[in-house]
C-alpha cells in the first residue's frame, strides 16, 4: 500500500477538496487542525451529491476517510476549516 505525506494550504470558509477521482480507491488521515471538519463527497454536484464519514478532527486522534472503488461516480476528500492552515495528510493508496 503506497502512502504519501502530503501539505496543502486551505483557506478558511466553505468546505475545499484536497483529493478526488473517478471510481477511486484510497484513504485519508487526518489529525489537524483541531475544530477543522473532513468528509468524502460523493457526485459530480449539488443537489445530487451526497456525503459520508464527515468528522471533526481534534489534533490528537487520528481521523481517517475511505473512498472505495465500488464509487462508480467522483468523489472528493474535502475539508472546512476554521482559519487559514496548512493542512498535513497521509494520502493512502488502497487500490488500482
């Protein structure tokens, strides 16, 4: 399983994607920022997207968020932070 440490800056406000793909298989984990809220968003839009494993990470406990292949449509890894931050990640690979 290929696993890749990854930083990216996001801007405070609405929910921002750090991953996606078509029919995607991989993780995400997540510890910081403290009060910043993940998710996987499923759909190609409003109103016919929906979400999964929204959580709230508290900078102590690892959080993590699973996109699997049987998504036949795009998926996204987002995240909504309370200020502007540097986030860091793992980004796992789990499948083709």
């Amino acid at each position: 399983m290929p696993t890749v440490e990854r930083s990216k800056f996001v801007k405070a406000g609405d929910w921002r994607t750090l991953e996606s793909g078509w029919n995607a298989t991989f993780s995400c984990m997540f510890r910081a920022p403290a009060g910043a809220q993940v998710k996987v968003r499923y759909g190609n839009g409003w109103p016919f997207g929906k979400d999964s494993q929204k959580q709230t990470l508290d900078g102590i406990n690892n959080k993590s968020v699973n996109v699997g292949g049987a998504s036949l449509v795009y998926a996204r890894v987002q995240i909504k932070v309370q200020q502007d931050a540097t986030v860091n990640y793992t980004y796992i690979a789990t499948g083709p």
